[in-house]
C-alpha cells in the first residue's frame, strides 16, 4: 500500500491532479472517492475522464447514480450519496461494473465502504479553505 498527499489549490488543480493520475489507473477497477459536499470529487473525477480521453465532460451522477463516459477506457461515475447501503448498490448490478474492465470512480464511498473490492485505490479529499485542498491517494 502507497500514500500519497497531494495539495491543490483550485479546481482546475484537483481536474489536472485526476487526469495525471488516471495514467496510472490502467489496472485498476475501483477508485473510492471520500469527502464532504462540494470538496472537489467530482472535479477530481472529471479530470480523471479526461485523462482516459472521454468523450462526455464528467458530471456528478447524483440522480442517475451512474453515468458512463467513454474514451481510450470506459469510466463508469457513481454517486452513493442516495445509497443507503451495500444491498441497494447490489441491486443496480455493482458486481457486474467492477468485473466489466471499466474503471469505477465512485464519490460518497462512506456509504458502500464494504462494498468496496479490498485492492481498490482509495483518495480522502479534505477541505483545507475555500480553494485549497488536501488529497490523499492510498493505492492498494
């Protein structure tokens, strides 16, 4: 297991930082996204569509629950806010995702934690003020 802090200072930051490390994201199935409301997931989600060359300008997926971009690799971008609990989230086909070969990036994983795959990357996104932020990215 790898940490590693990152500080950004604005959005187009947390995007950049997203799109540098979807370089390294070519083996994995689940990124877990952690953090308060408007802290910067979906930016950082946003960017790491954009490193994969997709398509679709990511969005946050609040009252869809997923939303699929399409690049040089498949992003699928779950929002747990409304998931109450692992069962729900069994029901919408989760295991069906993270087998596909697509990259899951997946804001509010508080809500699925034990849902998780144990070898998923996870990143804790921490509000330092109104444009800095403190990411941690943990690769498993």
């Amino acid at each position: 297991m790898k940490e590693t802090v990152y500080i950004t200072n604005s959005y187009e930051q947390t995007k950049e930082l997203g799109k540098r490390l979807a370089l390294e994201m070519s083996n994995v199935s689940v990124v877990a996204l952690f953090g308060t409301l408007g802290v910067g997931k979906t930016a950082f989600s946003a960017g790491v569509a954009e490193g994969f060359n997709c398509r679709q300008n990511a969005s946050s997926p609040t009252y869809n629950i997923v939303n699929e971009y399409y690049g040089d690799r498949r992003v699928c971008h779950f929002d747990m806010y409304r998931i109450s609990d692992s069962d729900a989230l069994y029901e919408i086909g989760w295991e069906e995702y993270i087998s596909s070969g697509a990259l899951c990036l997946v804001e509010w994983s508080e809500n699925v934690e034990d849902a998780l795959p144990h070898d998923c990357w996870r990143i804790y996104i921490n509000k330092l003020d109104e444009n800095s932020r403190e990411i941690k990215v943990i690769k498993c």
